[in-house]
C-alpha cells in the first residue's frame, strides 16, 4: 500500500468517512450498463442458484433455479440468461464504424494498413464485486464447450441453442477483466475501491455493503452512524429470525439464508414435485401443480429479496462513480476495450472454435506481455489524468512538480548542434533521481524528455548537500537539503528541427511544470513465434492433439448431480 | 543425510580448486561433445560462473561454432564482453546492443577486436555476439546459431527464453537457483502449474519439457570466505550444498583506527572477526524508510571508511585497503536505497554503491552492510520473505556482512508463517523464505551488538 493510500485511509478513520483516491473517474462507464447480480449454490461450484440482470435498474429479469441440482432446470437458466445477454451484445456487435489497422501482409512481409470495422461501442457488464467476476469465468467455461442437438444428434445432454454461444462471450469477458485498465466487465468493488480510500482493509472493502457504508454513509437505513459504525451494521447486523439485514453480495449466500429459509424452501418445492409426478387423474395435478408454483414462487421471493438489495448497491454505485468526470485516457482504453470486444466478434462470425481449455505457450506469454504493458500504460495515464494519483507518486519519489526558475539555452555538441536547455527547477518534492536519470513531462499530450543533470549549483544558497535532513519521508528532519530542492534538468526532444526551439517546447521561467520518472507510453514488445513455431525449450509446437476442439468434461461416477 | 551433515566441515583431503575443476571439465565436455540440445549449470553465489560462461565462450569459439551469449542486463553483457577480450584479444567479437543513447560501456570502445551495432546482421561473422534477452528478442534470423550461452537463466523469464530459443540449436543455460526469481507486475495464477508458464524462470520451463537434460553444479564458492558459506549453503541450498574455496584464517580484516566503543565500531569489530555482525536496534513500528536505522547504516559505512581497513586475502600477500569501492548497501526497496544513498551524502560517503537486491545480483564486494528486509515492519508479505533476496544479500561480500535490523524480527516472523497458496503442478520451492530467515536470524544472534 503506497503511503498516499495509508495516509487516506487513516484520514477515513478519523473523520469516520470514506476519502477520495481519484478526483476523476479512471474506467469508463457505459450509458447502458448491463447488470448482473447472480447467486450461486453453497457447496456446489458453477450451479447457479439465480440472479437479478438488466439494463434498468427499476426492472430487472429476475431469473431463479427452483432446484439447482437439476440439470434441465439449470440449463433452462442459462438459456434464460442467453436470451438477456445475447441479444444486448449482439446489438453492439452490430453497429460498426471504420477504422484502421496495422497488419503484416502475409505475401510482402510488410507492415501495412487495411481498413476493418470496428464496433462503434460494446456492451459493459457489471458486476458487484470480485467474486462475482470469477464467477462470470466460472459460467463461461461451463458453457462453452457444451453441444447443442444442431452440432451433436448424438449428444447425451444436448444444450439449449445458444447456451454455448453465450459461454463464450462470458469467457471472453471474464479473460478481458484481467487486462489491467479494461472496463468490458466491472466489479463495483474494485471500481468504487479504486475511486475511494475507506477506513478498512482492502479485505474489507470487498463487501459491497460495508464499503458503500464508509463512503455514503447517509444511505444506511439508520441515521447518523459513521462510516464504520455503518459498516459493521452491514456486515453483522441481523433481524429478529437471524437473517442478514444487508445480504452478500454474493455469489454465495450466507449460511443462515440457506439453512433457515433456502433449504426448507427447495425441499418444499421438490415434495410439491414428486406429489405432481405421482398424480393419478388430471384433478390430481392440477392442484399439485398449483402447490409447485406456489413454491416455485415462494424460492423466486426468496432469490429476489437476496439478490434485490445488492442490485439496487450496486446502481448507487454507479451513481456515485457517474458524479465523477472521466478522466481524459479513459476513452482511450475502452477503445481497446472495443477493439477487443470486435475480434471477439469476428472470431465467432468466422467460425473459429471456442476458446481451448488452456493457453498454449505462446497464447499465455502474449498474454502476459500485454497485461504487464496495459499495467504500466495504466499508471500512468492515471497519474497524467489525475493530480491526486500524481500526488501518490510524487510523495513515493517518482515524480516532481516545482516552479522553473531558470532557463539557460544550451546545444548539443554534434555537426549539426541540437538545442539542449537546461532548465533549472525548484521543488518540494524528493524524486529519487539518479545520475543523467531520464524524466518525462506531458507536452500536448505527448511525453517531453529530460535528463537530471544534478542539483544546482550551492551558490544560490539551495541544494547545498550539507543539510541534516534525514530524506526519509517522514517529515521528522528539517528538510533544508531535500526540501528546497532545486533540480537542473537538460531538455532532449520534441523541440522542433531547428536550431532554436520551437515556441512553446522549452519551459519558460516561472512556469509550473510537473515531471515524471516513469514513462508515458509503453514501447511493444518483441514478437513471439508463431504458436506452430513453440521451441523445443517449451515442448515443440501444440501438434495436431491442440487442432481439434476439446469436448466437455466426460462424466464420471463422481458426478452424482 | 540432513543438510547439517552434508555441508560437513571439510575433509582433510578435500581440494576446492580440483573439485572445481573437475566440474568445470564435465561441464565443457558436456557442451562441446555432448548430444543433449541443453545443458544446465546450477552456480551457488561467487562459485565461477562467469568464468565458466567466458572459458566455455571461448572453446566453443575455438572449435568453430558459431556463438550467441544472452544475458539479462547489459552491464551483464558489457562485463562478459570486457572479460572475453581479456581473455582472447583477438576474438571477432560482436556487442549487439540497443538504439538508446550510450546503449552499452564506454569501455568497449577501446577494444579493437570487438564490433558493435544494433543491427545484428552487422554483426554476422564474429565468432561470438552478446547481447541482452530484450535485445535478442527483436532479432530475426534464417539460420539460427549453432550454439548458445545463456547466462542467469535463473533470472530469466519463460516468455524471454520462449522469444529468443529460436535463435539457436543448442544452449548451455548457466544461472544461481538461490537467488530472486524473475516476478510479473501483474498476476499470473491463471498459468500457474502449466510447464510453460510464461512467468516462471526459464530453466523451471527448460527442465519441465526437457527432463532428461545433463545438470551439473559448481561445488565450491570462490566469493563467500569460510565464516559465510557454511551459513549460505545450509539455509539457501540445502540439497545442493558447496563449500567456500578458502579455509578459516584464509583471510582477514584489520583496521588502523581502533573502536571507539560505539555501536558501528563494536558492530565492525565482531564482523571483522566472525564474518557476520547484526547492530540490533530497539523494536518498534516504522515507515520503510526508517530514519534511525538509515543512520545506523550510513554510521556503519562512514566508520568502516574512517578506520583504515585493511582486507587480507589470497589474492594477494599483502593486505588490500578497504576502500569505499569495496564496500556496498543492500537494502529491499528502492526507496530504502535513495534514503541510504541521501544520508552517506551527507556524511560525505556519497561514493559508496547502495543498491536493491535486485540490482546487486552478481556483484562482489569485500565487506556488505545490509538493511534488513524485515527491520520495522508490522507484516511480513511474501516479497520480503522471499529466499532469493535475503541470500543475495547475504551473499555479496568476500569478507564480511553486517546486519542493520530492529528488534523484534524472529517473533514478526512467527506471526506471518507462509501462506502463499499452493498451486497444483508447481514445484514447491525448497527451503521457504520463512525458514531460510529463521536459519540466518539464529546465526546472526550469535553476533548481535545493540546499537
């Protein structure tokens, strides 16, 4: 946890309220943001108990499994929650615009630009917290390997038509949300725990009702409480039958809920059932199956009053991230988002198979590389977008800001001399800058170089080196050499052709400049073989055994359900 | 046979210069007439791995196969090529390096055998070209090398071996299995157990899919002085235990100045003696850069520098002055380092090289002072009980290492036992942090000076 971080969560403490971490919002925010609150099974991983969906927050499909222990009552969920999600992607799916891409010509070897669609937005599913991401992982490969009756006549367990289909959008979705920075799929955990420092731990901060405790605590139903007062009223408090007064957010349930209420209920519901199958006359069954709706409905209340709470959290979150202005690179990382949400796209109008099992080695380290890419890129951008997240770095000495108080021109000693100016800065901050160091600031938007030449000369009485200050941060020194820090820096680019500097690209004495140690922009990486190209180091390429798409999970005797 | 018995003081008749050599030969007939695609050489700290890379570079040269060195850092790289030239100065060498300005050492503009450029095909027909992992990541060719030397590989990533296998036919992979494993800056549990997974180090990959692949070790650490390498191989190498290349009284510190009977001076005095001194200060809860114990550091140096050291060794008869080149901070956090580095400015010792265990990786020094990883804090997180740190800082000095730690640390760590989860498929790595911090933290108490 950076000392920016620690220092605003004890600030939370004291004045008993969440603080600001951002003073815009970093991911971007969909108009139309679909919803999904799911509730899962204790005990038994991937069987869906059901869940709130939709992109109106005032009516959600409510969509439950009676029994979730059966299979066709599973499915008919899923094919339910395909007939909610699909037709919202594929709306997006559908509106493209023209854009441009950079592709190797497969005959010249060439870098070359072809002009390709690009969907003009894609669709943002949101989550409520963490668990809920992986469990939108957890739906994807359960599905996307299943065969419906159109692919496989022969298929024990055929599945709904486009159950599959659905499996691999939320495959797709749940691999995107671990691309540092990308919004296709959101858990409002993480997006309020970005945008708010509470007085909790980060453990803490991912139950929903607690964290939007400390940061709104005028929304609990109890007035006047502080924010951690507030907080442990949603974790712990309970009413009269036990039951939690603010729910998880799941996916799972609490143990009370399903002991006390779930259990009964499911139970009731499976008597009402088995009564119906042994009805002898059509009297019969028709009052057995009115008591089978009657406790159908009474585990579809059930699910709504769990499920109801954390939805309604979950758009107040939004509502308060909306509050929020989006910071200026946001709009430039859903457009990857979008771009990522296109292949998709093309993979599946191109008929390709669904997404193996596992990465071959190539797949994994591409990945890898991107991530750690987007990671950096992210950083960044938040600390450009943002003077609080810069804030954060300047006090960890990764960053300075000061008033230039000199500017002397200087050139390079080439043929053709090149402006250098070295521009003599002063600054509270203690960067930690090394010798000939490389610092960065924002010029138009594109990053300017620098380079530290050394702290300035002593005879204007700073930067003497003979100080006491002790330089660690903590503010218990006197801070005569870092605190008056006064920085000489040699400017190195974006100054034109010329021989003078073009207007504007040289800071001018008194100017306010803030500058980084860490770069603006991620170079590319090298280019990995071809994944039919994998060395020997990394056990020769896949072979024909990775050609062929891999069947589901075959049953065994274990699986009892 | 229990670690303990294996790194057994040694027998009267045991040579560390022929065990050495004797390893070395296997090693190079393994390279150069074996019929594996790899070999792995597994080098405990200072035990000749440069060395070996330079002299195996060499013969390889000599029988006419074309070569490619990788290393992870270009200072790495600049250091192989110094010693390369040395070695054989009319060696075609070729230095590829990057299009950055000054891409590599001043230094090896002076050699007149050694041919830079950042364009490998510049460099085609030098018997030997270096160049870094990142480097060679970006090159192409249509006949790959015929052999390779990869260099740290312990260091090295999967994914950089995956970018750059291509390039060659066959490769010796040499690297210190104790020290800090290559690391994501984001999470990668999603590959965790895969043979590949693309963060785990490239030997752990090799070996997966290479099982059968001849493995030899350096049994002897030239570096680590009698006093430190019993301590570094029991609790950083306990099933591959070596043995240091010289005896007790082999070497020796000395100073001018007597003590003046402060915590740095008495501190000095047991590690000149024993090889090991911790300057223990009072426990308490600090930021990572704490004051007191920056001081202590930068206290320790400034004595060490002001009581005319003098450093014995076998290297030559008569004692060498311990100058403040010889002389290092190891600490865990950069920040740690820049406020070390800001307060022996202060004292005037500016010169002094304060690095990150990181950055220290590979280098040597006659006496190390080291801020421990551990010193203040309220946790213990997996970073700073990871084994590679404390051993490579445990691990940099010829002659001695002196410990800055508060109080309190052996009982911070039996309130963080390891809870790393265990992943399916991967190897457990032996011995854990925690226990190699327990081991060195027992060792160091018999030293102990409070400050």
């Amino acid at each position: 946890m950076s000392l920016i971080t620690t220092l605003a969560r004890l600030e939370a403490v004291r004045t008993g309220r969440a603080q600001p971490a951002a003073t815009v919002r970093h991911r971007h925010l969909s108009d139309r943001p679909l919803v999904f609150v799911p509730l899962t099974t204790a005990g038994e991983a991937g069987a869906p108990l059901g869940a709130l969906v939709g992109t109106d927050r005032d009516a959600p499909h409510l969509l439950v499994v009676p029994q979730p222990r059966d299979r066709d009552l599973r499915f008919a969920f899923l094919a339910d929650l395909a007939d909610i999600v699909l037709p919202h992607v594929e709306a997006y799916a559908e509106s493209v615009e023209a854009a441009e891409r950079t592709e190797t010509d497969p005959e010249t070897g060439k870098r070359v630009k072809v002009e390709v669609d690009l969907c003009a937005d894609a669709a943002q599913l949101v989550v409520p917290s963490r668990a809920g991401i992986d469990f939108v992982r957890l739906l994807g490969r359960s599905m996307r390997f299943r065969r419906t009756a159109e692919q496989d006549p022969e298929t024990p367990h055929p599945a709904p038509p486009r159950v599959p289909l659905l499996g691999r959008w939320l495959t797709h979705y749940g691999e995107r949300a671990r691309v540092p920075g990308s919004s296709l799929l959101l858990a409002m955990t993480d997006l309020l725990g970005r945008h708010w420092a509470t007085g909790q731990s980060t453990l803490e901060d991912q139950h929903l009702g607690a964290l939007l405790a400390w940061i709104a605590p005028e929304f609990s139903p109890e007035p006047g409480l502080t924010g951690a007062e507030a907080a442990r009223r949603a974790e712990l408090a309970r009413d009269a039958d036990g039951q939690l007064l603010c729910p998880p957010a799941g996916p799972a349930t609490d143990p009370a809920f399903d002991n006390r209420l779930l259990a009964p209920a499911i139970e009731r519901y499976d008597r009402a059932r088995t009564a119906l199958a042994a009805a002898e006359d059509g009297l019969e069954a028709d009052e057995r199956l009115g008591a089978l709706t009657a406790a159908e409905r009474e585990i579809r209340a059930l699910v709504d009053s769990r499920t109801r709470p954390t939805w309604d959290a979950v758009w107040r979150g939004l509502d308060l991230l909306r509050e929020l202005p989006e910071g200026a690179h946001a709009e430039e990382r859903w457009t990857r988002d979008r771009w990522s949400f296109t292949s998709h796209r093309d993979r599946i109008l191109a008929g390709e198979p669904p997404q193996p099992r596992r990465d071959d080695a190539v797949t994994a380290a591409n990945k890898l590389a991107t991530r750690e890419r987007e990671q950096a890129r992210l950083e960044a951008q938040e600390a450009l977008d943002d003077p609080l997240v810069m804030a954060g770095r300047r006090l960890s000495g990764e960053a300075f800001a000061g008033e230039v108080v000199d500017v002397v021109m200087a050139y390079s000693e080439s043929k053709r001399p090149s402006p250098r100016p070295l521009v003599t800065v002063r600054t509270d901050d203690r960067p930690h800058l090394g010798e000939r160091a490389k610092v960065y600031r924002s010029l138009g938007g594109k990053p300017q170089t620098a380079e530290y030449v050394g702290p300035a000369a002593s005879d204007d009485g700073f930067g003497d080196g003979t100080g006491t200050g002790d330089g660690d941060g903590t503010g218990t020194g006197d801070g005569t050499r870092d605190g008056d820090g006064v920085l000489v820096l040699r400017i190195m680019d974006k100054m034109g052709r010329g021989k003078e500097p073009e207007a504007g690209s040289v800071p001018e004495k008194g100017d306010l400049v803030c500058f980084t140690l860490f770069e603006h922009e991620q170079r590319g990486g090298a280019k990995l073989p071809d994944p039919e190209q994998t060395p020997w180091t990394h056990g020769g390429p896949p072979g024909a055994a990775a050609a062929v798409p891999e069947a589901a999970d075959a049953q065994t005797e274990e699986d009892v359900l | 046979m229990t670690a303990e018995a294996l790194a057994a003081p040694a027998p009267a008749d045991f040579d560390p210069g022929a065990e050495a050599a004797r390893a070395t030969a296997a090693i190079l007939h393994d390279t150069l007439h074996g019929t594996e695609r790899g070999v792995v050489v597994d080098s405990p700290p200072g035990a000749g791995k440069s060395t070996l890379v330079v002299r195996a570079a060499l013969e390889l040269a000599e029988a006419g196969r074309p070569l490619m060195v990788v290393a992870q850092t270009n200072a790495q790289v600049d250091d192989l090529v110094l010693r390369l030239a040395e070695k054989n100065p009319d060696l075609p060498v070729g230095r590829l390096h990057s299009s950055d300005a000054d891409p590599y050492d001043k230094a090896l503009d002076a050699l007149e055998s050694v041919r830079k450029s950042a364009k490998a095909a510049d460099l085609a027909g030098q018997a030997v070209v270096l160049s870094t992992a990142a480097k060679w990541a970006h090159v192409t060719v249509d006949e790959p090398w015929r052999h390779a030397i990869v260099d740290e590989a312990y260091q090295m990533r999967s994914d950089s071996l995956l970018a750059v296998a291509g390039l060659f036919e066959r490769a010796l992979f040499v690297g210190d299995p104790g020290q800090l494993d290559p690391f994501a800056t984001v999470g990668s549990e999603q590959w965790a157990g895969l043979a590949y997974d693309p963060s785990s180090s490239a030997v752990t990959t090799l070996l997966a899919h290479n099982p059968g692949l001849p493995q030899h070790r350096l049994p002897v650490s030239w570096r680590l002085p009698a006093s430190a390498a019993r301590l570094v191989s029991d609790a950083f190498y306990p099933y591959t235990p070596f043995r240091s290349g010289t005896d007790h009284g082999d070497r020796s510190l000395a100073f001018g100045v007597p003590s003046d009977g402060s915590g740095p001076d008495r501190v000095i005095d047991e590690a000149a003696v024993s090889g090991w001194g911790l300057l223990e200060l009072p426990a308490r809860h600090t930021p990572r850069t704490d004051p007191e114990a920056v001081r202590a550091v930068a206290a320790v140096v400034r004595r060490l520098l002001d009581r005319e050291g003098r450093a014995t060794s076998e290297r030559s008869p008569d004692p060498a002055p311990l100058t403040a080149a010889r002389i290092a901070v190891g600490t865990a956090h950069r920040d740690q380092a820049a406020a070390v580095r800001s307060a022996l400015a202060d004292l005037g010792a500016g010169e002094v090289t304060v690095d990150t265990a990181n950055r220290l990786q590979g280098r040597e020094y006659d006496v190390t002072v080291v801020l421990h990883p551990l010193s203040g804090r309220p946790d213990a997180t997996a970073f700073h009980l990871e084994t590679g740190r404390l051993c490579v800082l445990a691990s940099r000095h010829r002659h001695a290492c002196i410990v800055v730690c508060r109080e309190g640390v052996a009982g911070l760590l039996d309130d963080y036992p390891s809870t790393e989860p265990v992943q399916l498929g991967t190897l457990v790595k032996f011995p854990d942090g925690w226990e190699a911090n327990h081991a060195v933290l027992a060792h160091l108490a018999e030293h102990r000076v409070s400050a």
